[in-house]
C-alpha cells in the first residue's frame, strides 16, 4: 500500500499568522515551506530565520522546498536547524551527489526538485542518494498556478525506475494539485502531493486535507 502525504505550503498561509496557520493543518503529514531568493525564481519569501522559528512551534514535520541559487552552499543550514526533509533544485546544485549526503549526515531527508521542463532520466542512476523526488507541476515561484499535465509522463517514469531500482523514494508534486488534479497526479505515480491553494484557500483547510487525501487514496487503488 502506497504512503498517502499531503503536505499543505505555508506560501498560501498569512505571513503575519504563521503559528496561528499551522494549527489549521494539524492533520497534514507534513507543512511544505517555499524557500525563494529571487535569484532561483522571480519571488522572494522566507528564510532561515523563520525556518527555525517555524520548526519550534510547528505540531507538524517541517518539509522545505528551497527554490534558492547555491543550495550548496545553504540547504546544509537547513538541515542544522532540524527539518524533517530539505529539498534542493538539481538546476542550481553544483554537486547534487555531495549536497544530498551532506543534508542526510546532518539528519534530514534528502529531497531532489526538477523544474517542469528538467528531464528525470540523467539522474536515475543517483535516487540510492535521495529520499525524495520533487517533480514540479507548474513553474516554480508562484502558488495558484494550473497545473501542467505536461509533466505526468515524467512522473511515470520516475514511479517506473523507483520500482525497477527497488528504492524507498517518495515522489513528490507541487503546483497546481487540488481535488481536480490530484488523481491524475497518484495514478502516474506521485504519493507525496503539495497545496497550497486548494488548503488555504478552503474555508475548512483541514476537511480540504481529507478531502485530497481521500483522492488520492481512491486514485492509487
Ligand atoms: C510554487 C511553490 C508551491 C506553491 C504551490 O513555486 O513551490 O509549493 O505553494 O501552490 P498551489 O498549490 O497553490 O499551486
Ligand atoms: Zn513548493
């Protein structure tokens, strides 16, 4: 039986609430936290002083996405302050290989992003190094964007070389995914699934949990 994980992003949260936000997922598996630079992607967020903050008083899991240029030179802080999973782009890693272990010596999950039009298949050969696949259903930097289907042969094939390599990876979408889109996302594969949106925008955001939860469960049976 597949691992279900919703994982709500902050980046549709209110900024100025964020403790008081996070007590209104307390059902999800994880809180996805988008880390920008505008540098990596035309926007800009948080950043390591909040993280910390964050991972003090979140009842959940801290999962974070850095959409940031030199990760190698900053994810390993990350991982320092204690977050459940830390997730680079491989388009702004310099040594991926290196990164990733750097992040699972410190005590996080290693997690790997590939923007949509990043292919998957130069890096099969290193999913021993990760825990997780990032594939990204929109273009990284905003939250409510449509999601692009685009991607889910990617995802197939990614699901594919995680059965045939025999690893424990969990694949990981973000962007675009509500209750319209989160079963095509499961049945290519995913079982890790960000929202933004379709949680924080939801007047219940933890019925809006269940809800995609329940999808995707339906979806990967
Ligand atoms: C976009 C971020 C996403 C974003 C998703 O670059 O990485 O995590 O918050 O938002 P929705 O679910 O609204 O597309
Ligand atoms: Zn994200």
């Amino acid at each position: 039986m597949t691992q279900c994980c919703i994982n709500p992003s902050i980046l549709s949260a209110d900024f100025v609430n964020l403790e008081a936000e996070l007590g209104r997922i307390a059902n999800a598996d994880a809180v996805h936290v988008d880390v920008m630079d505008n540098h990596f992607v035309p926007n800009l967020t948080i950043g390591l002083p909040v993280v910390q903050r964050l991972q003090q008083v979140s009842p959940v899991p801290l999962d974070a996405h850095l959409m940031i240029a030199e990760p190698d030179r900053w994810a390993p802080s990350f991982a320092d302050a204690g977050l459940a999973s830390v997730t680079f782009h491989v388009e702004a890693a310099a040594a991926p290989i290196k990164l990733a272990r750097e992040l699972r010596a410190r005590g996080s999950k290693a997690g790997m992003a590939l923007r949509p039009a990043t292919p998957v298949e130069p890096y099969l050969d290193m999913l021993t190094e990760l825990d997780m696949l990032l594939i990204m259903t929109v273009e990284p930097g905003f939250g409510g964007q449509s999601f692009l289907d685009v991607t889910l042969p990617k995802i197939r094939r990614a699901r594919r070389a995680v059965e045939d390599a025999g690893v424990k990876v969990a694949i990981q979408v973000d962007g675009g995914i509500s209750e319209d889109t989160i079963a095509r996302a499961a049945e290519a594969g995913a079982n890790v699934f960000v929202a933004g949106s379709a949680v924080y925008g939801a007047e219940d955001p933890q019925a809006a949990i269940e809800s995609l939860r329940a999808a995707a469960t339906a979806a990967f049976a």
